[in-house]
C-alpha cells in the first residue's frame, strides 16, 4: 500500500511541471481567446460574432475556399503518394531509407523558402509563362500568382510529405504473402488494389489526409505568398481582422471557427478509422 | 506488383517534392534582380547582400537562442513525462496523453494570436518570454513522442537491475537510463530545434519590433523586395539543415527515432 501511494507521488512529480505549464501557458490563452469571441470588450455575453461571421458574404466566401482548396490539396496529395508509397514500401531498405530522407528534408526547411520556389516559377517572367512565350502559345503573360491555382500548387508541394510518410509506414506492414495469395487466387493488379491494399493502408491514409487537410486549412506562409490579400484564406483573414482593421473580437471570432474546424475533421475521421477496426 | 507507371509516379512524386528546391538554387546564382527565369549570368552578390541585411542577421540570432532555450526547456520538461508514461500504468495516462498532443491540435496560427491576446495585450508580457512559452508549448509533442519511443526500446530490467544494486530510482535513472536514451535525446532535440527554429504561424503574431524570427523577417522582407536575397538564404537554409541532420546522424545514428 505504501509502494502504491509512493509511486502515484512519484507519477504526480514527473508529470506536473509539464502539466501546468501546457495548462497555464497554452490552454489558458485559448479559454480566454474562446471568452473574447463571445464577450465583446462593451457588453455582455452574445454570439452576435458569430452570427456575423457566417452572415458576411466575404467571411462566408473566404471559409468556403479554405475548406474548398482544403479539399482539392488534400485529394491531389492521396492521388499522387498512393502508387509511390507503394513503390517505395516494396523497396530494398537501404534505397527506401534514403530515398524517405529525401522526402523528410522538405519538411525541415522553413515554408517561406519552400513557398519563395513558386515566385519564381509562376510570376510574371517566371519559368512557365516564360515557356509559354518562347513556344508562342500566348501572346501576354498569363497571371498565375493570386489564384487558386497557385495557392493549390503550394500547399501540395508543403503538405506532400506528410502523406507519403504514413502512407509508406502502412504500407510496408502489408506482408508479401498475402498479395501473392490476391494474385494466385486469380485477383487482378486493380482488385488486389482496391480490396487488398487500400483496406490494409487505410490507418496511414486516415492519418495522412487528416494531417494534410488541417495543415492545408491553417496554413499561413503560403496563402500569404501566393494569394497575398485578393485572395483571402482563414489564415490571411485573421491576420487581415487582428493586424490591420485591429477588430480583435472578430479575429477571435475567426480563430475560434479554425481551432472548431480542425477539432471536428480530427474527430470524424477518428471515428472514421475506429468503425474501419 | 510494382509496374512500370507506378516508377513513373515516383519520378512525378519526387520532381515536386524537391523541384522547388533545384529552381531555389539556381536563382541563388542568377545575376538578374527580378527573379525571371531562367537566370542569367553568375554572382555571389545575393549572398553577400543576406550578410548584409540587418533584419536577417538579428532575427537568425534570435532564432537561434529561440530555438535552443525552447528546445531545452520542453526537452527537460518532457522527458519525466515520457518516463512516467513508458514507465507506469496509471488512471490518469490517456488524459495526461491528451493534454500534451493538445498542441498538435490547434493551429499554430490561432495559438499565437490567442498569446498575444492574453500574455501580450493583457498581461503586458514581452514578447521574447512569450516566443519562448509559446515555442516551447508546440514542442512538448514531439519531445514526449520521441523520448518515449526511446525508453520503450530500452530494457527496464536493466533499471531495476541498478535498482536492486543498491541505486535509488533517480541514481538509476541519471546512470543507467539516461546514457543509454542518448540518441533518442538527440533525435527529439534536432527535431525540436528544426521545428522551432522554422515556424511561422506562432511567431507571426508575436513578432514585435526589435523581435523578429528568421522565417518570419523573410515572409516580411518578401513585401517589399522581390529579389534572390531569399533566394540565396534559403540555400544557405537547406545547407545548414542537411549538415545538421548528417552530424547528428553520423554521430548518434538519430534517424530511427524520427
């Protein structure tokens, strides 16, 4: 009886430091930022925020592109790591180690570096409008930068990794017998795909696209670069309401439909990945 | 199984990963100030003139201190956490899971306005000790994920085994345990240094005068010069990051843990 009191002593010290400094430092800003969206500094409580944020046509406009290109980004990515993850699952493991550091090393440099990269290749004289004038297939330079499509463009290079990392990791769980039982059993490359594949990666794919969607809605660098303040995301626009019109009611307003957003793709595809099991 | 277009997704796969990078690099070297492509001629100039920026030269120092104080702090903070997760079973351990990969959840962005808010406008806190809370904060995952898959590779028979040679369980910890997590330690350091020193959703709004992040003088020093400057400095990023990662590889074998 003593040992167990002494440890339950022992479990509270190691844990507390860490504990209330997350509680203190971290949770307390948020419960005040949640506070701030419905206590306006002159008046009581109201959700009148709220009610403005999704009565606004450009607020309402704004959240429905970052769930839009949220979507698309997060689509591209699954469209374009499936068949490599696989490949690279299968690989020798000294040439996968090497070659899934070449996919971690984008996610170590900053995302202004990463973001800078499509300045050059989608600007005014960048390499593709500069291709398409060398090869005369139009006359003026084409605007690229300040679309979606630019904005798509970033956030899938940004996010890619994050994809392909557990998708690989799934993938390389997938014993070879059982595709080679798929295969004699007489299932084509498709049906062994579709049945046998995608079921057996479906926790690395649930992960990924939960951590590509969230990253992609919240990201800041890149629709700043990329879309500047003609094209709006939650991000710049919460940036835009704090910094510029100074209205931190509404900015909180707007932080606090983030933090709903990512919380709630969060749960749905954990309950998406528990009913799989 | 593996056919031949799935080798040509990996070629599309990797030409996009680390196409961006190779265009970073050649502008780095371009003699032409506005970023057309492809760039003509050859110079250092761009480099020099990062050396010569003030505003980068502050804000890498900062960076700097940032991230290792930050890095240190949620590493000493963690890791006793990380043991008594590992460790112990108690009641408490899902929710005390929680809490710390509560930092993942929300989004750098909204947790550094959230800051500003409450530590800055309100409690008129300084910035610097508010980059550091904050920093620190989005670190705790990482460091109680990673010390934890280190000590779970750890025999904790060999504890014990100190134990009932007569050393207290912190005697034990502090010989046995603690130079055997080596490379763990440091995979979780590099890892946390790199995330800090690169973030720019929770700096941005914390971001003051006279206090500004690397990332974060580049994202503003792209209002207003449209040059290779950024260019020439995100080389010297990467370099620095690969001659990081490499050392820290090379000595302690880090990658296992990442």
């Amino acid at each position: 009886m003593i040992r167990r009191h002494n440890q339950n002593r022992t479990i509270v010290l190691l844990v507390a430091p860490a504990f209330v400094f997350v509680l203190v430092f971290f949770i307390l800003p948020l419960l005040f930022l949640l506070s701030q969206s419905v206590l306006p500094e002159d008046g009581g409580f109201t959700l009148t925020g709220y009610a403005d944020f999704f009565e606004s046509r450009v607020s309402r406009i704004v959240y429905q592109r970052t769930l839009k290109l949220g979507l698309i980004v997060t689509g591209i990515c699954v469209l374009m790591s499936y068949p490599a993850a696989f490949v690279l699952a299968r690989m020798p493991a000294r040439r996968r180690s090497f070659l899934m550091l070449l996919v971690i090393l984008p996610l170590m440099t900053n995302a202004v570096a990463r973001t800078f990269a499509w300045l050059i290749i989608l600007g005014q004289r960048g390499m593709i409008n500069q291709t398409l004038l060398a090869l005369e297939l139009v006359e003026r330079p084409v605007r690229f930068m300040y679309t979606e499509t630019a904005i798509v463009l970033g956030l899938t290079q940004l996010f890619l990794p994050l994809m392909v990392l557990p998708l690989v990791s799934a993938m390389e769980n997938i014993p070879d017998d059982v595709l080679e039982a798929a295969r004699s059993l007489g299932a084509n490359r498709l049906t062994t795909f579709l049945r046998i594949i995608v079921p057996l990666s479906s926790d690395g794919l649930v992960l990924g696209a939960t951590l590509v969607f969230t990253g992609s809605v919240t990201a800041f660098v890149t629709p700043a670069i990329l879309g500047g303040s003609r094209l709006l995301l939650m991000s710049t626009l919460l940036r835009q309401e704090a910094v510029i019109l100074f209205d931190l009611h509404a900015a909180s307003v707007v932080a606090v439909v983030m933090i709903l957003t990512t919380l709630a793709v969060n749960l749905l595809l954990r309950v998406l990945r528990v009913q799989q099991v | 199984m593996v056919s031949r277009w799935m080798y040509v997704s990996l070629v599309i796969l990797y030409s996009f990963l680390l196409g961006p990078f190779v265009i970073i690099f050649m502008a780095s070297f371009g003699a032409n100030a506005n970023l057309a492509f492809p760039p003509q001629g050859f110079t250092l100039d761009w480099f020099a003139n990062v050396f010569e920026t003030s505003q980068f030269v502050d804000s890498f120092w900062i960076s700097l201190q940032l991230g290792l104080s930050s890095t240190i702090v949620s590493l000493v903070m963690g890791m006793p956490v990380a043991y008594a997760l590992v460790r112990f079973q108690f009641s408490g351990s899902g929710m005390v899971e929680t809490v710390f990969s509560a930092p993942i959840l929300v989004p750098g962005l909204v947790m550094g306005f959230a800051m500003l808010n409450f530590f800055v406008l309100l409690g008129d806190m300084h910035v610097m000790t508010t980059l550091f809370i904050g920093h620190t904060a989005i670190l705790f995952p990482y460091s109680v994920r990673v010390i934890s898959a280190s000590l779970r590779n750890l025999d904790p028979y060999v504890e014990d085994a100190a134990v009932s040679l007569g050393a207290n369980r912190l005697r034990g910890f502090l010989l046995v345990v603690l130079p055997n997590m080596q490379a763990g330690i440091a995979a979780a350091f590099v890892l946390g240094f790199i995330t800090s020193f690169n973030n720019v959703p929770v700096s941005l709004f914390l971001s003051g005068p006279g206090v500004t992040t690397l990332p974060v003088s580049m994202l503003s020093y792209l209002e207003y010069y449209f040059d290779p400057t950024i260019a020439a400095l995100s080389t010297l990023l990467v370099i620095f990051t690969v001659v990081l990662v490499q050392t820290a590889e090379r000595l302690l074998g880090v990658s296992q843990f990442v």
